[in-house]
C-alpha cells in the first residue's frame, strides 16, 4: 500500500478551480468532513492511521471533498450538465466506494 498525504485546501480549491480565498472556511470544512469520512469508512470509530493515507484513500478524500463543496450547488443531485452527460453528487458515487475497495473494514451486528 502507498502512503500518501490526505488532500490539502489548496488541491480542493484547483480542482474546483476557485482562486478565491472568500469560501476558504467552507471548503476547509468540506475538505474535513471528507477526510473524517474516510476514515470512518475505512477504520470505523478508531483513527488509526490518520495520517498515514493510502494514495486511493487520499484521492477518495478529494473526491468526497469536491462532491461535498458542489452539493449545496446541486439541485437534484445535478451539479453541472455537460454535452455528454451530466455531472451527479451522489451518496454512492463510483469513483469514491472503487477507490475505498479493500480498504473497508465490515462490523459485525451484535
């Protein structure tokens, strides 16, 4: 497994392509909530290895990141249309649980 580092505010901010620094604090919160997501999918509760990402962990943290900054901006889980096909903000989104693959951990139901 690669170790990588979790996204920065900075890589959330190019791939959303925002030069501004006037939503910093709601983007960092977006890049935050992403990264706690992670983790909670990958480790449950624990927080081992938090800062020590796989690469695929870090790149679903910008993904989920970039998913959560667009959907306040995403009238029925559309954020943008394009000539093949629209881009969608989903709770099951692809990309993200691919990425996540062998990284889950399941919790027995007691």
């Amino acid at each position: 497994m690669t170790i990588a580092a979790w996204p920065t505010l900075e890589e959330l901010k190019a791939e959303l392509g925002v030069t501004s620094s006037s939503s910093d604090a709601v983007l960092q919160r977006s890049l935050d909530a992403a990264i706690e997501q992670v983790i909670s999918d990958c480790y449950g509760k624990a927080l081992v290895a938090a800062n020590e990402p796989s690469a695929s962990q870090s790149q679903a943290a910008l993904v989920l990141a970039v998913m959560v900054a667009k959907a306040p901006a995403a009238p029925y889980g559309v954020a943008a249309v394009f000539d093949t096909g629209a881009l969608r903000v989903s709770a099951q989104h692809p990309t993200y649980l691919r990425l996540l693959v062998g990284n889950r951990q399941a919790w027995p139901i007691a």
